[in-house]
C-alpha cells in the first residue's frame, strides 16, 4: 500500500523523525511538526469561550437582579393600589353621607388610576426585560456554541496534523 501524507493545516516540518525504508508501527510518529500558530489559535479560542461563559453568567445575574427590582416595585405598586381602593370606596361612602366635597372623590379615583396604569406599566416592563435579556442570553449561547465548534475543529485539525503512520509498514 502507497500512500501521502499531508497536513491539514499550514506547518513547517521541525525534524524527521523516521527516514525512507525504516520500519513504523500504526501510530508512531514520522514527522515532527511546529503546530505553534493552531495551538495558538486553540488557546484563544479557549479564552474567548471562557469569556463569552463569563458574559453569560454576568448576564443570567443581570437578568435576575433587574427582574427582581422590577418585581419588588411592581408588588409595592400593588399594594399602594389595594390602599388607593380602599381609600376610594371609603371617601365615595363619606361624599354619600355629604362628609367631603366631591373633588375629593374625584382626586382619590385619578389616583386610583394613575396607580393602575403604573402597575400595568411595571408590568410590561418586567415581561419586555425579560424578553430582550433573554434575547441577549440566546445571543451569547449562540456565540458560545459557535466558538465552542471552532474550539473543537481546531483541536480536529491539531490531531490530524500530527503526522503518524496510519498503519504498520515501511517508509
């Protein structure tokens, strides 16, 4: 069986380690190559993979931090809304008993609604940063499985460079 060898990458020949007519087992090492430049490359990967996971953390903690602010705004407007109603039932009953003039129950209900719609607000709010921070997670997931793919392609080629004898034979 005749067969080439060839690189899949672009590397200079640093020493011959098995000349024509010597005997190699499947395996062993003909040639030795300077495969500095791909491992290079792999170690950058590497550490724009470690990177691109450090944003992702950052972001899922980003995520969660404003989510919960905008949650914990959103429970107190709640409850400001619970005491606007309450506070409107109780000046509509004291306005039927002629207690207070009828501008102060007008008052209490545009307070009542300007603190619904503030909830309704908070609440969109809360659904669209979900949305657009797990856009960005999606984004970075992407990258990360992109460059994760790189990575291993990198380390295939690295592999495949290596110039070893694929069965036993003569040079």
């Amino acid at each position: 069986f005749e067969g080439v060898l060839s690189s899949p990458i672009r590397a200079r020949v640093i020493q011959i380690l098995k000349r024509p007519g010597e005997r190699v087992a499947k395996g062993q090492s003909i040639l030795k190559l300077d495969l500095s430049e791909p491992q290079l490359t792999l170690k950058k990967r590497n550490e724009e993979l470690a990177l691109k996971e450090n944003q992702q953390t950052k972001l899922r903690l980003e995520l969660e931090r404003v989510l919960n602010d905008l949650q914990s705004q959103y429970q107190v407007k709640l409850l400001e809304l619970q005491y606007l109603e309450a506070e409107q039932a109780n000046h509509l009953q004291m306005f039927e008993r002629g207690l207070i003039a009828k501008d102060r129950v007008r008052q209490s209900q545009l307070e009542t609604e300007k603190a619904r719609v503030e909830a309704k607000r908070l609440n969109d709010s809360i659904h669209n940063t979900r949305q657009s921070l797990q856009a960005q997670l999606d984004g970075l997931v992407l990258e990360t499985k992109i460059l994760e793919d790189q990575r291993v392609e990198i380390q295939r080629q690295l592999e495949l460079a290596t110039a070893r004898a694929d069965r036993d034979g003569v040079l």
